[in-house]
C-alpha cells in the first residue's frame, strides 16, 4: 500500500459498500462476501472489487486482491481470522478484533453504543490471558491495571504491503516489565502506550466511524502519525530517527 498519498474523497458507491460492511460486520461478527455485497448494493463484481480498492486506498479495508471472490481479509476494527483479541458482547463471543489498538475504539461504534465490550486477549510475551473491558470509548476496568499496548512495527514501516503487519505488531503486554521481556524474546523494540494513550490515538476514527456517512479516506503518512504519537506522550525512540 502507497504511503503518503494525495488526499482524494470517496465515491458514493465507497461511502455506500462503507457502510454496509460496518453494518453486516457489526451485526454478524464477520464479513459479507461477494454474494452479500452485491445483494445489498446491486454492485456487480467488477464494481464491488474497484470499491474495494478505493476502500483499501483510504484505509477502511484489507482484501485479497489475488483472490477471485475478493476475500475480506480486515474492515476496520474487524478481522476475519483470529487476532490477538477477541471481543465479546452481551458475555458472547462476537468477532476477532484487527488488533489491540483499535480494538479500544470498537466500543464507540453506534450498534454498540451503552454495551459493555469485553476485550479478551493476552500479553503477548507470556500469554498470560489479559482483559479490557470498554464501554462507549472508556476504559471501565482492565484486569492488569498497568497494561500496556506495546508497537514494535515503526510507522515509517506501516502500510508494507498493507495494514496487516502493522496489526500484527499491536499487542497488550501486561505491563511494561513484560514489554521488556517480549523485545528480550523477540528482538522487537516497540513504543508502548497505555489505554489512555490508545484511546486518544484512536479517536479520530472512533468519532467519525459510522457517525459521519462522509468521513473523509484516511491517511498512511508516517511522518504525522509519528509526531501525533509522540504529542500523545509515547516515548517513539524505539521506532527510530
Ligand atoms: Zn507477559
């Protein structure tokens, strides 16, 4: 995926495919296929796979673009296959979250909105089980109260070749003794931000995610999002110079 590219709006079919994904996601736990898409929108093929390019542009999907049924691989905060973490509503498992990050901004979603959104997950240095749990964008109660969201993927690296790594690299430590122990195991130095920190880092898109049918595409230009990180008060100097 480009970095830095020049800001462009979305078509009407994206905001449209946009909104139904969120939608199908929300009330389903997993994605619409082809099929799906197509019987909510009309959208043949061919125009649900440019939609999706353009959606990918502006970083709300992640598909397989190799694929010929187009498979859904992330909508955002969603993820098809089992992540890091798991969120559960109404004391039932609902979806696999993309990642510990945005995984705090889920509960800001309108379906969701007054629900109490348990995040089970793990440190990913001892897979010590490890849970959050968020109602309408705040931290109610995390069973380890230093937790730690740790990042070991520098921005200057996101979006290669597309999100997923970036995902990949978001994880709950228990505390930031257990960060140290993971970068000890992995050799993975990461910026490590507390659920404050990640709460203010997601907020942009928490606000806007299904509140603003016109919410504009979002950018990868590593250079803000590294000032941005660093104004949040997250120590960046593992992400290098
Ligand atoms: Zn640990």
């Amino acid at each position: 995926m480009p970095q830095n590219l020049p800001s462009f709006e979305f078509s009407d079919r994206a905001k449209q495919v946009r909104s139904f994904l969120y939608d199908h996601w929300c009330e389903h736990g997993h994605g619409p296929n082809l099929r799906a898409v197509h019987e909510a929108t009309g959208l043949d093929r061919r125009r649900i796979v440019e939609t999706y390019k353009e959606l990918e542009r502006g970083l709300i999907v992640v598909f397989d673009d190799t694929s010929a049924n187009a498979n859904l691989l992330k909508v955002q905060p969603f993820s098809s296959y089992p992540s890091q973490v798991e969120v559960h509503v109404d004391d039932r498992f609902h979806s696999f979250a993309g990642c510990a990050m945005e995984a705090t901004a889920i509960s800001r979603m309108p379906p969701f909105e007054g629900k109490e959104l348990r995040l089970e997950s793990y440190c990913a240095c001892c897979l010590e089980p490890l849970t959050v749990v968020m109602t309408n964008g705040d931290l109610v109660t995390s069973s380890a109260p230093n937790v730690r969201i740790h990042v070991d993927l520098s921005p200057w690296n996101w979006g290669n070749p597309n999100i997923e790594p970036m995902c990949d690299s978001m994880n709950y430590m228990i505390d930031a003794d257990h960060g140290a122990a993971y970068e000890g195991r992995t050799g993975r130095l990461g910026a490590r931000c507390t659920i404050d920190q990640a709460r203010a880092f997601v907020a942009g898109t928490a606000d806007n995610r299904m509140w603003d049918h016109d919410w504009a595409p979002g950018q990868m230009n590593p250079r803000m999002i590294v000032r941005f990180v660093a104004s949040l008060g997250v120590d960046v100097t593992p992400w290098g110079s």
